[in-house]
C-alpha cells in the first residue's frame, strides 16, 4: 500500500493551495476543482478536511465526476489513464488538474467544459 493512500488529505490540502496561490490562484478555485472531482459540496470538502480524512477514506465517499477520463496527460512522469491502482488513478487526477491550474489553464478547461 502506498503511503499517500493513508496521508490525510487535509495534510495535503495547503500544500495544493500554496502551489496555487504562488501563481494568483485562489481556495475557492482549488474547492471549486476537488469538487467537480469528487461531487463533494463546499461543506462536505470541509467536513473531509476537519475530520483528518485521509486519501483512501475521502475517495471512497466520492461520486466521480462521469467525465474524470478525459482528464489525460503526464503526471508525475506517468501517464494518469495508465495508472492500474484505482485510487492511485485517482489521487494523480486531483494532482493533475491541480497543476493544470496552477500553469494557469482557464477553468473551463481544467474542469473539461469544452
């Protein structure tokens, strides 16, 4: 088991924030990504985030989003629709679009609107 499946994504959760707040993004961008991910609404990412849950527990009580595969493209030098773990796929999806933020794609493509 990887180690990340057991990290709390709270402690996670600023790091992702100080990334994207180096290059003028905001915390309602990154909750507005974790949601359109996970279905999570703002109250349901805070409660996660409060509770200490960890990777393993806060994708578990997911509802992907049904259009999660076109998330494509390297991270990490892997491709993340290669990636076999289904929640290692996971975790890489949220760093994907994480990164695509942060190298300041418009919202509407990092949430695959088109």
């Amino acid at each position: 088991m990887h180690r990340i499946f057991t990290t709390s994504v709270a402690a996670v959760y600023p790091l992702y924030l100080t990334k994207l707040e180096k290059k003028g993004r905001t915390a309602e961008e990154l909750d507005e990504v974790i949601g359109w991910l996970t279905g999570f609404d703002d109250a349901q990412l805070h409660r996660h985030l409060a509770d200490g849950s960890t990777f393993e527990e806060f994708f578990a009580d997911a509802r992907l989003n049904p259009n999660v595969s076109l998330i494509t493209g390297m991270i990490c030098g892997v491709r993340v629709e290669e990636i076999e773990d289904p929640l290692m796929q996971k975790i890489r999806y949220l760093d994907k679009l994480v990164d695509e933020l942060a190298r300041g794609k418009a919202m509407d493509k990092v949430l695959r609107r088109a």
